[in-house]
C-alpha cells in the first residue's frame, strides 16, 4: 500500500494520536505521558502504557498502518530492544 504510493509520488498522510479514516499512517508517541497521563516529561511512561495505548489505537483504526514510540529505556541493549518491539507485534 504504502510503497505504491510513494513509487507513485503520492502523498502519505500520517496523523498522530488522532482516528481518522483518511489516514495512512497513526502514530502513538510517547507523549501521550504528557497529553492523556499528566506526567511531567515523557520519561516516565512505560512499555505497558504504550501497549495499552496501541492496543486501542489498533481497535479503532480501520485501514491505518499504526506505529508505536518505544518510550525512554525500553532499548537500552539490542536484546531488550528486540525483546520490547515484540511486544508490540
């Protein structure tokens, strides 16, 4: 889908946080920590939270490709990095 459309020169869409069925690409940042969790910095939020958040993203897109931030020292080491990016998958 997507390397159609770049080959074709046509744009990608690309929304963030937001459902929209216009959308080609959604993504859940980790500043959701500061948006929708109150925290102070981005920091804090955890690879549960970015989970759950993603889970719903994922429920609600219809047709979007969905992309994840990996919050801070969830890929401290490539094993843990790997380890962590499965868990999205």
């Amino acid at each position: 889908m997507l390397s159609g459309r770049r080959q074709k020169h046509v744009s990608i869409n690309t929304l963030a946080q937001l459902l929209d069925p216009h959308c080609d690409l959604l993504l859940v940042g980790d500043s959701l920590g500061q948006v929708l969790l109150g925290y102070e910095t981005t920091v804090r939020v955890t690879m549960a939270e970015m989970v759950h958040h993603t889970k719903a993203v994922v429920r609600g897109s219809k047709a979007a490709m969905v992309i994840a931030d990996m919050p801070f020292l969830s890929y401290s080491t490539p094993e843990e990095a790997l380890e962590n990016a499965g868990v999205f998958l």
